[in-house]
C-alpha cells in the first residue's frame, strides 16, 4: 500500500524521479509499467498497471450506456497515458497533464492505497488549508472510521 507524503521533483524533460519509499513498494508488488491520468487536470494520478486493470475490469461488467462510466472513461482517457518506469526510477508524467497540472520543479507525491497521487505543492497546500466540516466528519463516521 501506498501512503503519506514525500515530496520530489519533476524535471525539465517532465519525468518524475519516485521517491524511494514508494519504489519499494513498486519493485516488491508491481511491474514498471503504469497508467497515469486524471479526473480533473489537477494533479496526476499514478496507477501500477495492475491496479490500473482492475478498475477497467470492473469497468467491462457496467452497460455500455453507463453514463458515469463513459464520463469516467472519457476523463482518464483525456488525460491518461501508459507509462514505463526508467532503469533511474523516472516516470515521464504525459504532456498535457503537466500543463494542467502545473506539474515541474517541487511536486508532492501522495500514497492513495492503490494508486499515488501527483499534485503541485501549491495545490496540496490550497487543498489542506480547506475546513474538515462536520460533514465529512459524520461522513467518515458513516464508514466507521
């Protein structure tokens, strides 16, 4: 499982160096390929190919008319693209995404379980300077955490 914080750099070419806590999950769990995309165009969303696979099986058993499921598509197709991880540890973050994103120089790098997450370090700081309302906190209380 991916988790926490630990913040690295994109570089001018637009590959993203990842951080030594999450490639060891990387080379003892996953391959070094991936799916990178994206719900928004803010932050990337980094997905082992493995993961990646399971949602797009769970993706083949809806209708084809799902609307959901074609927004979803849509959106990750948009933004994504397959990703193979360097020899240096580098995944080369997809043009359009960056410019997005604004993914260069200081970015955090966020474990999300399954998948990490890739956001400008103004945009987390933006993100976490937002109130925890009560609502989500009745919310997680719902999940019973």
């Amino acid at each position: 499982m991916f988790r926490g914080n630990h913040p690295t750099r994109v570089d001018e070419k637009g590959r993203l160096k990842v951080p030594a806590e999450f490639k060891r999950v990387i080379d003892e769990k996953y391959s070094t390929q991936f799916y990178i995309t994206s719900l928004d165009g803010k932050s990337a969303q980094i997905y082992p190919f493995e993961e990646w696979e399971r949602i797009e099986q769970k993706l083949a058993g809806l209708s084809t008319f799902n609307p959901t499921k074609k927004k979803f598509l849509t959106r990750t197709n948009y933004w994504g693209q397959v990703a193979e991880m360097d020899s240096q540890g580098r995944l080369l973050l997809p043009q359009l995404l960056r410019d997005s994103a604004q993914l260069k120089g200081e970015v955090a790098v966020m474990g999300y379980l399954n998948r990490l997450e890739v956001q400008s370090m103004e945009g987390v700081r933006q993100e976490v300077e937002e109130a925890f309302t009560a609502e989500d906190e009745k919310n997680l209380d719902d999940l019973g955490i």
